[in-house]
C-alpha cells in the first residue's frame, strides 16, 4: 500500500546550482578572475585535471536552461552571483555587464514564475582580494558587503530571497585549513580568522538587504554534518564533540547569539591553532553583529559522521572517520545515505536555536548512471534518496519544524569542486561533450511530486 505524505501548502519546491560550478565563460564579458580560476590551473588539485572554464555554458544557456526548470515545474532556483563579473577587483570598479546578466536571468525566472533565490557567495571570491590575503583579512569583510550592497541595488526590486553565504565551513576550512578547495592553504590560525570573517561579513550585509530589498527574506546557509559517536566510550564521545563543535557548532553558535562555542576555543588553544588569549580576530560589536535577526536558516545535509576517538577528523572532507554501512549505501562521494539524519538536524536546529523558519537549501546524491540502450537515465537510486530525504524532512515538519522550502542539489550534474566532472549531483544530465541537457527519471518524478505537493512511499 502506498503512503502519501502532504506537504504544507506554499512549501517552496526548487533546484540549486553555483555559478562557478555552472556557468562557464570564465573571462568573459569583463569578468575579473576568482580563486577557483587560479586554483583549478595549479597541477593535481582538480581530480581530472579539469576546470569550471566552460562547465555546463550557463553563462550563455540560460535562456534553455529556464525554459527547461519551467518544463520540470520547478517554483524556485536557487543560484549564486559570481562576485568578480560584478566587482571584477573584488571592489570599486562594477562591471555593468556582469549586473545585466543576472538582472536578465531574474526577469526570465520571474516571466517563467520561477522565485529567484539568490546565494551571494558560493565561494568564488576575487583573485584580487585573496591576493590582498582573502577572508583571513577584515577588509575582505567590508569588501563583501560593497558587493551585497551593489547586487541588491540592483536586483532587490525583484529578488526577494537572499543567502548572504553558502556553507562558511567550506569556505574556511577547506579552503584555508585542509587546502582542499581554493586558495588551498594549510594553516590554521588563517582558517579561524576566515571563519570568523566570513560570519562578519554575514551580519554586516544582513542590514544592507533588508535596506536595498523591501520585504526580503535574508538568511545564511550552512553545511551540517549529523554526528555520532562510533561508541558510548568516553573518548569518542568527546571525539563526537569536537568533530560537532568543529564542523557545526562553530558556525551556528555565534549566528544565534551564543558567541564561539567555548569548549572548541580551548581545544584550539591547546592544540595551538589559537593564541592563549582566544580569537583575537574579534572586535568589539563583531559578535553582536553576528547574531543579526535573519528571517530564515538554510541547511545543506548529504550525509552523517561515525566519529571515533582513534580518527582525525580535521584531516579530511567528509565523511572524516569509519563507515559503518555496507558500500551499497554510499553514494559515489562515499558519503553513507543516511535520511534519518536529516530528521535529527532538522529538530535539533529548530528546538534549539529557533530561526523563524528553514529551508533545506542542499540534499542530493551523486550518482553516475547514464543512459541506457532506450536512452532514458533511469536514476532509481538518485530517486529514492531524494524520496528518503523528503520523508525525513516531512516528518520534521510534522514534528513542529517550520521547514518551508526544499532544493534538490543539483538541477546539473556540474563541476564538482576538487573532484571536477567525476561526480554528476544531477537531476538533469550534461553530456559536456555536446552541451545537451538531458532530464533523468529522478526529475520527471520531482515534477510529479512539485505537482502533487507530496511523496508516495511504499
Ligand atoms: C556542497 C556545496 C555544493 C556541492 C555539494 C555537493 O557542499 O555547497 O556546491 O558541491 O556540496
């Protein structure tokens, strides 16, 4: 017998892409360089030697690309604003053809009934501003905000959903503590201050919204890993506290007010990431500005983290330790298919730190399945993660979370960071090859579920 699960009326169905993992033309148009340009040139950082340079052309399809979201039923896009085609040195001089590219693509979401939701950093900062040092510096805070400022001047008349950042944890630590993604640094005490810049920056263009765009819902979104501790002994239950103090407490924390999570302070200070006195990168009304009223938390989830004691959890991506479920239950990122998590964060994030309401603006599997002799891409497994996920999310909503939207990851397979085109995210397929976009199974049963506002289960 089948079981339907009904969604709130309004709840906002989308799809979420990032520019530099879609757009292409790199140099285009006036664009200045970002830091995944200059990294993904460096030999060995990019797992197929390849680069976002071309992606999946969205630069110059978009126009297709939206008759197509339109076609899936899609009601929202989330994407992101490639910060130097709009500040191509990071500040002063704009880039008026940058703005009318993004201004054109809201108009055609708008025209199409699609509610443009907008991230202003997914991670492609100027090359100018890290050449000045990046987001371990203050300045590079300020420099954020000229942006915020510049792009809801802009579009505020008619986007009216703005995510200042996309996964802080990503941006500070794979970027400048595992080196992992652009600028790929190894050094600690650069990776906190960037933290810390990062969430400032937040606070500070959260206002400047508000300001410039009448009406909006302003929120951030952040990267959560479910953990667990591998056993009930004391040393990996204090191995699981770390490893959630590092990858999630750390972020939310200080944004609802409870500054940086003091027990992480002192496990950084002892291991020396930290000068004895703390983090010295705060300035007085920088916590306060963190703590900014948003209107919205938005939450990434893929997977969940066994911690045990004897692991490091700084020394990797995820999942940093053991893996408890058998193989079939990874995706081909080898993260575990983990739904139950999704419930958990949900309650946990709602009951203990209250935002207005959530959306999950991330949850998505990477799976290679092509197409088969009949041409169809039967993605059964993409399918029933999404499927899993949603019913998690559902009964996170029937549990009391004021969860108000959901966006699969990704509407394209698309450059995926440090592991290039190895991984396809995908509910449409890009044959990079031809360019030509092809819908598989798992969009055209998204469509029915944005159609029936609900999931069938079995
Ligand atoms: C998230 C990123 C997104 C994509 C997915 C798989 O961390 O926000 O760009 O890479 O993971």
């Amino acid at each position: 017998m089948t079981r339907q699960c009904i969604f709130p009326d309004h709840f906002l169905w989308g799809a979420a892409t990032s520019s530099y993992q879609i757009e292409g033309a790199w140099n285009e148009d006036g664009k200045g360089e970002s830091i995944w340009d200059r990294f993904a040139r460096i030999p060995g950082t990019i797992e197929d030697g390849s680069s976002g340079d071309v992606a999946c052309d969205h630069y110059h399809r978009w126009r297709e690309d939206i008759a197509l979201m339109r076609e899936l039923g899609l009601r929202s896009y989330r994407f992101s604003i490639a910060w130097p085609r709009i500040l191509p040195n990071g500040r002063g001089k704009v880039n008026q053809a940058g703005l009318d590219f993004y201004s054109r693509l809201v108009d055609e979401l708008l025209a199409h009934d699609i509610i443009p939701f907008v991230t202003l950093y997914h991670w492609d900062l100027p090359q100018a501003l890290q050449d000045e040092g990046g987001w371990p510096l203050r300045s590079t805070a300020e420099a954020f905000v000229e942006f915020a400022d510049v792009v809801s001047r802009h579009l505020g008349d008619r986007v009216k959903h703005w995510i200042t950042h996309n996964e802080p944890w990503c941006a500070s630590m794979l970027g400048y503590q595992i080196g992992r993604h652009a600028p790929g640094l190894q050094n600690w005490p650069a990776a906190l201050a960037a933290s810390h810049h990062l969430l400032l920056s937040h606070g500070w263009a959260v206002p400047v919204l508000r300001r410039n765009s009448l009406g909006a819902e302003v929120g951030i979104t952040l990267n959560f890993t479910h953990a667990i501790p591998a056993s009930p002994s004391a040393a990996d239950l204090d191995a699981c506290r770390h490893f959630d103090g590092y990858f999630n407490r750390w972020f939310i924390d200080p944004l609802y007010g409870r500054h940086y999570p003091a027990d992480m302070v002192a496990d950084y200070i002892d291991a020396g990431y930290l000068p004895p006195e703390g983090m010295t990168a705060i300035e007085p009304g920088d916590l306060q500005a963190i703590a900014v009223q948003t209107d919205f938390l938005g939450v990434n989830y893929y997977t969940r983290a066994i911690i045990r004691s004897t692991a490091i959890p700084e020394s990797d991506n995820l999942p940093p330790t053991v893996q408890l479920a058998p193989q079939e239950e990874w995706t081909e990122m080898g993260w575990e298919v983990y739904p139950d998590g999704l419930y958990e964060l949900l309650v946990r994030l709602y009951f203990n730190y209250r935002p207005p309401k959530l959306y999950v603006t991330e949850n998505g599997a990477s799976y290679s399945d092509g197409a088969g002799s009949d041409g169809r891409i039967c993605d059964t497994r993409r399918q029933r993660y999404l499927r899993d996920h949603l019913s998690a999310a559902h009964r996170a909503i029937a549990a009391g979370v004021p969860l108000s939207g959901y966006f699969v990851w990704s509407l394209f397979d698309n450059f995926e960071w440090d592991k290039g085109y190895t991984q396809r995210f995908g509910i449409v397929w890009i044959d990079y090859t031809t360019q030509q976009r092809i819908p598989k199974e798992s969009a055209a049963w998204y469509r029915k579920v944005i159609e029936a506002n609900a999931i069938e289960l079995d």
